[in-house]
C-alpha cells in the first residue's frame, strides 16, 4: 500500500460524479441483497419495488427505515442476523455482540468498518505504532481501530482498556506514536502518566489519536494539543462502519464515497435541506450486512461548502444528541428498557432513575434505586454487577429513601453538557 493511498486527490470527485459512483455501487448492492438476503428482498417486496427501482440515491426515498430497536426485534425472530446476512455465515471472521443483545457480524472484507480514510485523515501513516486502548472482547470498536490501521501499514499495540500503568509501559516501551479509542481514555491514561512523574510531551511519543464512540469535547481536543498531540475524530456504527471523519481542517466529518448519509425528519421521514438538523440515516457499499437505510438515531446535519482540505464530500457537523431514549455513555448505547430489565429481576426495587453525568471529560453513569424496604443486604453490589452485564457500563448505584423519586420521573436522564 503506497503512503498516498489516501491522498484528498483521491477524494474529489465532483458532485453528480459521485452520485454516479454510489448509484453504480448502490444497484449491485441492492441487487445482491435482493438474492442473498431474505430480510432485503422482504423490505423490498413490501415496498412494491425491485432492485432494478433502487440505482440511484435519490430511490433510496422509496424505502423504509430500519431502526436499531427493529433489528433487534427481526433478530430475535430470524436468529442469529435477522436475515440481512448477504453472504454464508462460515465466510465471517469473526462476529460480535452489543447490549441487546444484537449481533453484529464481520465480512471478509479489508479494512471492513472502512476507517482506513479516517486514520490517515487524522496523520496516520504507514510505520505508525499504534496504541489501540479499546474493547477487542464482545463488541467490535477494538477491531474497527486495528484493521484500519493494519491496512494503513501501522504497526499495532492491542492493548485494551483499563490497566492504565500498563498501557503507559507498553507506549513507551514500543514507542507508541499514535492512539485509537475514546477521548476519554486518552485523557485517563495522560493523566495517569503524570501521576507517574512524567511528562506526555517529552516522555511519550504520542503525536496523533484518532477517538470515536464518544462525544469530543473541544476543550479536551485544546488540552491534548498543548501536549502536541493531533486529535481527530471519526463517527461511525458496529453495523455500518464510518461514516463520517474529521481532516486537518476541522469543518466537519467528512462523508465517505462508500456511503450515502442521508438527514431526515424524525416525523415525517423526509429528507431535510442541506444544513438542517435531523436524524442521521445510511446505506454503506458492504455486502456481508446490506441494510438499506438503517437509522442511526443519532442527530446532525450535512453541509457541503467546499473543505480546504481538497476532499469535496458532504460532510457531518458534531452530532447534535440522539433520537427517542437512548443514550451513548463511554463509547456504549444505554436504554430505559434495558435497565427496567435489569429492575424487574429485583423485587425490592420499587422505582429507578438512571443519570449521566460528566466529570474531568469522563461519562458516569448512578442509578439512583428506591426499595420497598429500607435494608437489603448486598443489593447494591448485585444491582451494579446486573447493570454492568447488562449495558456494558459500570454504574454508581444508590438507594435512596421512599418518595424520592417521583412517580413521573424519566427512567434515563442525561445531564451532559459539552464545551
């Protein structure tokens, strides 16, 4: 791979070209879903359309979206991928699970979440030595980071999350140059090191980090550049890959020409003018997992003035919150249902409320728990146990006395703000 594979030159096409390109890519897409993926040829056919209707980006329109709360459901009737497998299952490499559960497969594809593009646009280059400081264990954010990196020509540390002495050891035993993982845990393991005696600028070779699954704080992005370290964010989906990359310019995310992000009115499900906020909806050029139009519930909107960077995509501006309940907390999807699953398994708790809150540009979520008794022993430890299984997130659980919580309370309340 030449260190110019992802050069901005690559990444000009003029407008109608590109609509040319994704029409092109989207009709054999559509038209390989259609043979080999029962759930698409269904949405299809109960839409009164063939594949031979959807070879432009304009049709997509003619189409239902799939929510996330819906794959769940077909998943559940239609084990284990919901019938939107567009290949045979033992050609997938590997496959994961996130909260839900859902099922989230890996095709045999390079670079398959496609965040290539989005490393290189942060300053990645071949011969990098990346510290890649996420989960590889049940969902895929680790895997997502190493094959962009290793398609790249990186050299790759997986070290994981937590064991943050570790991770310090092992950055400036190999010479780490480069990070992939949550802002967050950028900013953990940097502090850490401090407490440690020393200095991140002149004791580790850190320069660049590409972060993602998490909002970015712009003041969190100006502390890691007083440490001349380059922080570039990149935003995607486990069932979509990227879809969107920061470049030096700093004008948005750049759209990637394999996929069409379309911004659409969580009411009416139309597509919204440029420059108008909406709910974020996409189909991305991967056969292993054809969904056609899957919303992601997360709210943004496109602009496409030109970038200084030479790219000419759309591009998404910061996402603006989420649509319906759910919300991400370090890098994970949390819903009401699923801590009113958790609940229901205990028949001492009579009323929860769920609050995320943010400190030293760290998520925490408390749970705060009103039981119909005063004393239960061991409960909060086994609640925190049921809520981290569940969610994948570690919780504060308190239990506060009866009448504290009021009858009308939102299950989930998120307290965040973000400067």
């Amino acid at each position: 791979m030449s260190d110019d594979f992802f050069d901005p030159r690559s990444e000009t096409l003029p407008a109608d070209e590109r609509r040319a390109y994704q029409g092109k890519w989207l009709a054999e897409l559509v038209a390989h879903a259609y043979a080999n993926a029962p759930a698409v040829r269904r949405i299809l056919d109960q839409a009164g359309i063939g594949p031979a209707d959807l070879t432009t980006v304009d049709a997509l329109e003619r189409l239902p979206i799939t929510r996330k709360d819906e794959l769940l459901d077909l998943q559940r009737a239609d084990p284990p991928f919901g019938g939107f497998l567009g290949i045979p299952a033992d050609q997938l490499p590997r496959a994961f699970m996130s909260p839900g559960p859902l099922w989230d497969p890996q095709g045999p594809e390079p670079d398959y979440w496609r965040f290539a593009p989005a490393l290189y646009a942060a300053g990645f280059r071949r011969g990098d030595v990346v510290l890649i400081a996420c989960a590889y264990h049940m969902t895929p954010l680790g895997f997502i980071f190493e094959e962009a990196a290793r398609y790249l020509g990186c050299v790759v540390l997986p070290s994981g999350v937590g064991n943050t002495e570790l991770q310090i050891t092992m950055a400036r035993g190999l010479d780490a140059t480069a990070y992939c993982g949550t802002p967050s845990f950028l900013k953990i393991i940097l502090d850490k090191a401090v407490e440690m005696g020393l200095h991140p600028r002149t004791d580790l070779a850190i320069r660049r980090a590409a972060v993602g699954a998490e909002m970015l704080p712009e003041s969190l992005r100006v502390e890691m550049q007083e440490l001349d370290i380059t922080v570039r964010q990149g935003y995607g989906t486990a069932e979509l890959g990227c879809l969107g990359y920061e470049c030096m310019e700093l004008g948005g995310m750049h759209v990637p020409e394999d996929a069409i992000v379309e911004i659409i009115d969580p009411v009416s499900r139309k597509n919204v003018p440029i420059g108008q906020p909406g709910e974020v909806v996409a189909t991305v050029n991967r056969k292993t997992y054809p969904l056609l139009r899957f919303g992601t519930g997360d709210l943004s909107a496109l602009i496409d003035e030109p970038c200084g960077c030479g790219r000419t995509s759309p591009r998404l501006v910061r996402i603006l919150g989420r649509v319906g309940d759910a919300v991400k907390v370090r890098g994970m999807f949390v819903h009401p249902g699923q801590l009113s699953e958790v609940m229901a398994r205990f028949p001492e708790v009579e009323r929860f409320q769920a609050l995320v809150t943010r400190a030293q540009h760290r998520d925490q979520l408390a749970v705060r728990v009103q039981t119909r008794r005063e004393e239960h022993s061991g409960i909060v430890d086994r609640l925190a146990e049921a809520i981290r299984e569940a969610v994948h997130v570690r919780a504060d659980v308190e239990l506060v006395p009866s009448g504290t919580i009021p009858d009308d309370a939102k299950p989930l309340v998120d307290q965040r703000t973000w400067d």
